[in-house]
C-alpha cells in the first residue's frame, strides 16, 4: 500500500485515463476507481479537484492552487484529505493490476444444448440463419441429449450446480423429448450428488398450457422472445408463412410470466429500425413484465445490425432508457434490466473479469448431433470444432486458445471498462476482424454506455431512499 507521504509521487506517475474514469450524468458527478470497483459521488468543489489533478498530470499543489480560484484553501484541503484517506483505505488511485489466471483447469459447468436446429419462425436478423445454423435441419434426438448430460456429468469434476439451457432454433419443437430429458437428469441427480438448473430460450409460439405447467413443475427458469411494440415485433419476428407474432405470442408470455417461473426474462433485440429502444422497454413494461432484456443486433451491415453510424442515437437512447428505469422506480416499479445486472457492490468473479465469459472452457454447445463448439455464435464454423461427446474434446488447441484470450494481452486492457466486460465478447471480436482478441468496437461503446447508466441509475436509486 502507498504511504501518504508518496501520494504526490504516486499521481505524477499515474494513467488517469486507464484507472480513473469520472463521468457526469444528468446531475451527478461520479466517479469509478477502475482497480478496485469502488464508486464515489462527488460534490462541486472534489470534481473540480480531481479534473484539476488529472489536468495538472498529478501535481497536487497546482491542482489546488487552481481549484482555490473557485472554493477556499480549507475546504480544498479538506477534499485533498478526504482523497487521501479514500487512497489508503484502496478506495481512490488504487494499484493497477491485471491479473492472470490458469484457465486450463477448469471444468465444464454449463451446456447450450441445441436440441433443435429448426425453428418456426423466420427471424430477419436471427445470426442462426433462421434456426438451422447454416446446417443441415434437425431435431436432438434423445439418446443424444442423454449422452450430452452424460458429457457434462463426466467433465463436471467437483462442480455441484450445473448449467443446461436448451436453445435453438426453437427447442419446443423437441418438446416431448425436452421432458424425457429433464426426468432422465432429475434421476442422475440422485445418483451423481450434484444440481441441474434448467432454462429454455423460447420464441413462444409453441409455450402452450401443457409446456407452462412442465415449466412451472420442473423450476425451469424461461427466456422469452418478444422486441416489444407490435410494430417492432412484427417487422423481425415472423411466422414463416410472413406473418407478425405478436397477436400470438403476447398472451402466451403474459400467462407464463403470471405463473412466476423460478427466473424469467423477455427478450428482445433493437436493431438500426428502431432506434427509439426505449420505447419497446415502456411497452414490454405496460405489458407487465418486469424482468427485462433489450440486446442490439450486431455484426455485418445488413440493415439491421448496429453501426458505428447509429451510435450518436444509440446512446442517447441509452439516456432516455435510465430515465425510463428511474421513473418506473419512483412509481414503485423496480425493473430488472439484464444488462444493468452489474453485482456493483461485489463485482464480477475474476474469471469473468480476465476473459468475459467461459466460452470454450466452462461453456460448451452441444449441436443435434453431439459435435461440440465453444458457444452457440461459433456453431457451425468448423474453425472451432471441438470433437464430439461420443469422444470428447479432440481439437484441444481450440480450449487453449479461449483460455489464454485474457484481457492483459488485449488492445482493450487499459480501457476504463475492462473489468466488467473482460474484453468483451469472443465471437463479437472475431467475426467482425477474424481475431479474438481485438475487441468489436461498437459493442464496446454500447456496453460503456451502459454501465455509466447502470452505476448511475444505482446511485440514484440509493438516493431516492434516504429522501
């Protein structure tokens, strides 16, 4: 820890730009020390210090005799003392440090089962190509998918709680042998000593009575498709004999949102159509639905995809979307909104911090016939064919070089963010530049955004109550 007495030398030497990141939004000045995830709401007079020492390049003495232009010499020495004791405590210029850790020893504890490369719907900017993943169409058959929990089982190690999300396609097209399957794990359970935890992605055509209550009965958590507005749904999110969704869907979503499964989200994508996003999250909450995810659509320009061109709009709507959270809140509607979901008081676990997710070492998709890939945006590029579950991981090259894709060797590494995207999304970085570690840039800038709002609307929620 640094002494107060080298505090002076300590900010001479310091990369504001990468440790630091103070930021106004609406009528808060805020602060995030970047190393240790600390955040702090600062007054006038300890901006204007703080932008006078970064301006200054640390010299403190400059940077007050500047500021005591404006305030007097005791109150900026009182701010100058208070950041001292934030330094020691480790809550304010805190010590860079990227870590490094050994991926290559973790086991496998989450499986996108892809029982159905088929789908009934005909998304226009579904990355599945319409549900058969570039493929040949097919449906999971169930001794494969008994074979893929085996997989998982015999890779798990000692990991208690596993992961499945049955995927697609649209997995209800497999529905009957989903619930084999959940009985055949509920029995190994047993016999294993361990926890499988369900979810199903579902564009909720198919979500009738008899599937809400094998839902409901068996904790199944549930990921619901809907972008919001009907104008919004329907332009996207068709039939495939062309015809809008949303009349049908709704009601299914509503009652199984009024059943209250174990977790829920809907789901909905925001592409270069509608920019005004945060009009389908007004809508989907009219709707009465209070856990919610808006996800842009990214990749290659195809008029939907979000470009770089978009994000002047885009993040100004990602303004008006907080004010639309902070609103709900003072009318006693606290939204869940994934991508505000940032565990600010305890931070992200240190793997997620390095690498951004467990794509290719904790995190497999297992396809129809059993081949595995390292996430569900790589199936079907033979790139990142990793074996089979017959036969396990044959391509081990592929699990290596996920593990060691860590945020000290990326571009990224002293960007402000780092720590809550781990250098963002694999296949995002590599499909838009055929690398894995250079980073997609608009989803960067999208996703700083984002965290500036979630922090902000944090803070704000946290002041309303001591109103």
């Amino acid at each position: 820890m640094v002494q107060e007495e080298d505090l002076v030398e300590l900010l001479k030497n310091y990369d504001f730009n990468a440790h630091i990141h103070q930021y106004f939004w609406k009528d808060l000045n805020i602060l995030l020390d970047v190393n240790s995830g600390a955040i702090h709401l600062l007054d006038e007079l300890s901006n204007l210090l703080l932008k006078n020492i970064i301006e200054y390049k640390g010299y403190i003495d400059r940077a007050a005799a500047q500021t005591e232009r404006l305030f007097s010499p005791d109150d900026v020495s009182d701010a100058l003392n208070e950041f001292r004791s934030l330094q020691k405590q480790g809550a304010l210029f805190s010590e860079p440090e990227i870590p490094e850790i050994d991926l290559s020893s973790m086991k496998v504890k989450a499986i996108c089962l892809n029982v159905a490369h088929a789908c009934n719907m005909k998304c226009e900017y579904c990355f599945a190509a319409q549900g058969d993943f570039g493929m040949k169409p097919a449906l999971m058959s169930i001794e494969t998918a008994r074979q893929a929990m085996e997989f998982l089982l015999a890779n798990s190690g000692q990991v208690k709680n596993l992961e499945v999300d049955f995927f697609g396609g649209e997995p209800l097209m497999a529905a009957d042998m989903l619930k084999d399957l959940v009985v055949y794990c509920r029995e190994r359970e047993k016999d294993m000593g361990k926890r499988f935890n369900f979810t199903l992605t579902t564009n909720a055509v198919l979500l009738k009575d008899d599937i809400i209550d094998w839902v409901i009965e068996n904790d199944i958590s549930v990921i619901l498709s809907l972008d919001g507005r009907k104008s919004t749904n329907d332009r996207c999110r068709r039939l495939n004999n062309g015809a809008g969704t949303y009349d049908l869907i709704v009601p299914h979503i509503q009652k199984m949102v009024a059943r209250q499964p174990i977790s829920y989200f809907t789901r909905g994508t925001f592409t270069q159509q509608n920019l005004d996003f945060s009009e389908d999250l007004e809508h989907l909450i009219q709707l009465g639905f209070e856990c919610i995810s808006l996800e842009p659509a990214v990749g290659p320009d195809n008029g939907y995809s979000i470009q770089e061109q978009d994000l002047p709009r885009v993040l100004a709507e990602y303004e008006r979307l907080t004010e639309v959270l902070l609103e709900n809140y003072r009318q006693g509607k606290d939204i869940e909104f994934f991508h505000y979901n940032l565990n600010l008081q305890r931070g992200s676990c240190l793997a997620k911090r390095v690498t951004g997710c467990g794509a290719g070492i904790e995190y497999l998709v297992i396809t129809p016939e059993g081949d595995i890939y390292p996430c569900h945006q790589f199936v079907g590029d033979r790139t990142f064919y990793m074996g089979n579950i017959l036969d396990g991981i044959s391509n081990s090259h592929i699990a290596r070089a996920f593990s060691s894709n860590q945020l000290k060797d990326k571009e990224c590494r002293d960007c402000w963010a780092r720590y809550f995207c781990g250098g963002g999304c694999h296949a995002n970085a590599y499909y838009r530049s055929m690398d894995l570690k250079k980073p997609h840039r608009v989803s960067c800038e999208m996703h700083k955004k984002r965290i500036e709002g979630a922090i902000f609307l944090d803070l704000s929620k946290k002041l309303e109550c001591k109103m």
